[in-house]
C-alpha cells in the first residue's frame, strides 16, 4: 500500500480585499498517483492537484504549464495562479511549509527505482 502524506497549511485567497483571507488547506501526497501529484483541498470541498515538480520548480523560479503559474514571492512566499474556463485563482503560501512537505514526500516513499524488484 502506498503511503499517504498529509499535512495541514495555511494560504491568502489573493483578491482586491485589503487583508488577504487566510483559509485552511490540507495538503495530500498519494505515492500511487501518476504524474506525482500535491493535492490541495480548500474549506467547501475545492481541491487542486498539482505536479510536485513543478511546485518544487516554483519555489526556486517563475515557472508555467497547462493552466498554472507559480513563482516565488520573495524569500519566503510562494504564489501559485491557476487558469481555466472558470476564471483565475491566486493564491499565497508561506514557502516553508511547502518545503517541508515536498521534502517529506520525498523521504517518506520509496524511490521509482526502489519499487521494482
């Protein structure tokens, strides 16, 4: 069984507001997921899932593929924009917790190489 990681995050919902509103994520990791993916469920059941390479690419540079933009936010934000018919949604992370976590996805499931036999 392929190990699930969860943690729990804080984003700001970037909007014309003044304050930026701080919701609640929980980020989720599923090994068995093809590309690996970093599922990003928001409070009312809305849920992202985005490769993990890219959001590690993300934390370094401006990167873009298939409807999403990330780039770093000074040394210690993170921005991720995502387009689709809908519209655009923005929204802001601490960098550190998603370091942490991309970095514990990493050293809690095995390698490719590592499942074959």
């Amino acid at each position: 069984m392929s190990p699930v990681i969860h943690e729990h995050a804080r984003a700001r919902l970037v909007t014309d507001a003044r304050d930026l509103p701080v919701v609640p994520v929980e980020l989720r990791y599923d090994s068995s997921d093809t590309p690996a993916t970093v599922r990003v469920a928001y409070p009312g059941g809305t849920e992202w899932a985005v490769e993990r390479e890219l959001l590690e690419r993300g934390l370094r540079y401006p990167v873009e593929q298939d409807g999403w933009r990330i780039w770093p936010c000074g040394r210690v934000q993170l921005v991720v924009e995502r387009h689709d018919a809908a519209g655009v949604d923005v929204v802001q992370f601490d960098s550190a917790p998603l370091v942490r976590f991309i970095r514990r996805t990493h050293r809690e499931t095995p390698a490719p190489e590592a499942t074959r036999a």
